[in-house]
C-alpha cells in the first residue's frame, strides 16, 4: 500500500477523523480508507488537501509520490542534463 501521511496532518491540527470528512465533503469510511493507504482518486485527494488547510502542490507530500515512493521528487534526467547545458 501507499505511504501517505493524510492522519499525521490531520492529528497535528487536532482533527478528528469525522471533521475531516465533513470539510472535505466525504464520508468518514473515505477518511478510514485514506488513512490506510487505500487507493483513491484524484478528485478526493484534492478535497483532502483543501481540507487540511494546505496546497494541491502539496500531495506529494501528504499522499507519497505517484511511483509509490514516500514522497521524494526527482526530475527526469534529461530535464535535469537541458537545465546544466
């Protein structure tokens, strides 16, 4: 399952997990799921995020990165390679 760190944000604001549900317009069992690392879909995660208080450019952080890793972007090479040239 994915890392993601959606119930470390939303302790940390002294949330509970139906609050969350209510701001984000989902159901509590969502949140559950959510905080499990289920899957899920964009739109969702984008609720989430405003929920939480912070930026859609934020995912990556809350929810991992999309190759399932924990978070950490890496550029491509060849975009990295063009930016030194």
């Amino acid at each position: 399952m994915a890392i993601n760190q959606v119930q470390r944000f939303r302790e940390s604001l002294m949330m509970s997990k139906a609050e969350l549900a209510r701001r984000a317009g989902l159901s509590t069992l969502t949140i559950d799921r959510l905080e499990a690392g289920r899957p899920c879909r964009l739109d969702t995660k984008r609720k989430v995020l405003l929920a939480l208080g912070l930026k859609v450019t934020d995912k990556d952080r809350v929810f991992g990165s999309a190759d399932g890793g924990a978070g950490i972007d890496v550029e491509p090479k060849a975009e990295t390679e063009s930016r030194q040239g």
